[in-house]
C-alpha cells in the first residue's frame, strides 16, 4: 500500500474531494514525523505503537568484503503491534 491509496480510502470512506483527501493524510503525516521527530511516543489504539530508541555503537562487517565498519550511534524508529494486529497474524479478520 502506498500514500495513494491510503487517500483513495479516505476518498471513498468520506466522499472529500482528492485535494481535500490529500491534505487530510499529508498533515497526518507531517504530525506523526514531528512527533517522532521530537522522541514522542505515538499510541494508535488498536494498531500499535511507535516509539524513537537509542541505537548502541557497534561494529558490524561488510558483507561483500567481510572488512569490519564502525556503526555510529543514532535514533530508531520502532514499531510494536496492537492488539489487532496481532490477530492477523493467527488468521483472523479485523472487524472494520
């Protein structure tokens, strides 16, 4: 799924106008990076949560070479599933 057809779902579930639709995820969008932006934690019940970690230094190896690389520090975004979610993954379907 792409950001269209997201806007093509709000299109049909709230009969907007495409320009109107678009606006509505785009500034979705746009709240959700600058939440995650400033480290808050974004809390969608019954879809998940998203959350900013800490990413440790390390070394990792270049697969093709096999040379050893210095992994810098920095910040990762994370996902943890709902409820929901979760029961996807034993088969059933989401009530919509």
């Amino acid at each position: 799924m792409i950001k269209q057809d997201i806007v093509h779902h709000v299109i049909k579930r709230t009969g907007l106008p495409r320009t109107k639709a678009e606006a509505a995820v785009d500034t979705v969008f746009e709240g959700l990076k600058q939440a995650l932006t400033t480290g808050e934690r974004i809390e969608l019940r019954g879809f998940g949560v998203f959350s900013v970690r800490a990413r440790k230094t390390g070394i990792g190896r270049n697969p093709r070479t096999g040379t050893e690389v210095s992994i810098s520090p920095g910040k990762a975004v994370r996902f943890k599933p709902g409820k929901e979610l979760h029961s996807l993954e034993n088969g059933s379907v989401p009530n919509n």
